[in-house]
C-alpha cells in the first residue's frame, strides 16, 4: 500500500518536471532512515550524515535554480524565468528599509515597492520573491526575518528530541515536514501566507513539535538530560 503511495508520488513530481521538488523529494527519501537511527543510536555519526545530506540537499536545490551549466543541461534557461533579477531586486530593497520591511504582504502588493521594482526591471508582474527567507525580511525586515528562523530551529529540535522518544512512523512528521519546508522556501516561498496549505502544514508541525508529550510517563525517567528539551 505505501510502496504504491511512494511510487504514484513519484510519478507526479516527475509529471511536473521539476527538478527542484525531485531533489527536495530524494533528500528527504536518503533523511528518513537517519532520523529513524536518531531513535536507537547514540552514535554522533547519524547527526553528521544528516548535516552532510541536508546541507547536500540544499545546495543541489539551490544549484539547479542558479548554476547556468548545470541549468543548460536541464534544458531549464539560466536566469530561473527572472528568479535572480527578483532576488537582486528584493536585497537591493531590502538593504533600504532592514529592520522593520515593508509590512505583512505589503511589498509585492498591486503598487508595492517589490512590485514596482520587478515591473521596471523585468516587465513582469510578481507577487512573491521565490525565496522563502527574502520574501519575508522583505516584508518583516531582518528581525521577522531573525524569528522565523528562530521559528524553524526550535521546531526541528524539538522535532529530533521527539523522534528519540518514539517509535511510530507518524511522529516523524514535524521533523521531516520542517526539513522539507526548508529546502522549499530556497526556491519559492509560502511563508505568512493567506490561504496556504504549507504554510498551515507548518504551523501545524511547529504547534505539534511544541505540544508533543511522551505516551509514556518513564521515557522522561530513563533520559532525565533530556526532559528539558521536550
């Protein structure tokens, strides 16, 4: 049943020939046996591999939106459709107004400066920054910027600290899901959204992740180090 599930879900991203989301997808396929080793294995090798891969990962992602050969090998054009001239125009604006931005979905607004920018440069009209992480210092400046990222690593740590305490599949959920919605925000960006369902998958992980209590009250007994991170 599942091997069929994984393999219809691989026939569609390779429908949508994207590249990036097969990446993303591969990434984290070579994850999930490591986090599930995060549950018996006191080794600091799995940690390492999993900085290694996804680190890995998400410079291959990175690297196929923006290195030119590699890109003219896809048969994909070089300048990601305008990515790279939205991002240089979305730092250059950035850099005006750091710390605060330009207001919650307020820069790449009908008239907005993000807006104005990309139609003077590109003649195109856009309503993101296809990058998660510009996208939002765009609008909440470097200090929304600061806690979102915080937002991320609590919730993957708290994640890992979860999955050592467990043994079921669907626990691993809030760390592969964070995982995942990292390497997506390289490329694109659902963050602050109205009316997204990643951006409702996220805070759910991140709600999950924060609430998450052992099932049973002795696995806190057997690693009293770790109760603090629960």
């Amino acid at each position: 049943m599942w091997w069929t599930v994984f393999g219809i879900a691989i026939l569609l991203i390779q429908l949508t020939n994207s590249k990036s989301a097969l990446l993303i997808m591969l990434t984290l396929t070579a994850l999930v046996p490591l986090y599930k080793a995060l549950r018996s294995s006191g080794s600091i090798l799995v940690p390492f591999l999993i900085t290694i891969i996804l680190i890995g990962g998400s410079v291959l992602t990175f690297l196929v939106e923006n290195w030119e050969p590699f890109l003219f090998k896809l048969g994909k054009d070089p300048t990601l459709t305008g990515r790279t001239y939205i991002w240089e125009a979305s730092i250059n604006l950035i850099s005006q107004r750091p710390w605060l931005g330009y207001g919650f979905q307020a820069f790449f607004t009908d008239g907005g400066a993000g807006e104005k920018a990309v139609w003077d440069y590109l003649r195109i009209r856009v309503s993101q920054a296809h990058n998660g992480f510009i996208n939002v210092a765009a609008e909440l400046g470097l200090l929304g910027l600061m806690f979102f990222v915080l937002s991320m690593v609590s919730t993957y740590i708290r994640g890992i600290t979860w999955v050592r305490f467990t043994k079921d599949p669907e626990d691993l959920w809030p760390l592969l899901y964070v995982t995942y919605f990292f390497m997506y925000n390289i490329t694109e960006s659902t963050n602050l959204e109205v009316n997204s369902l990643l951006w409702i998958f996220y805070s759910a992980a991140a709600f999950s992740a924060r609430t998450m209590r052992p099932r049973e009250p002795s696995l806190f007994a057997q690693y009293p180090e770790q109760e603090s991170l629960a």
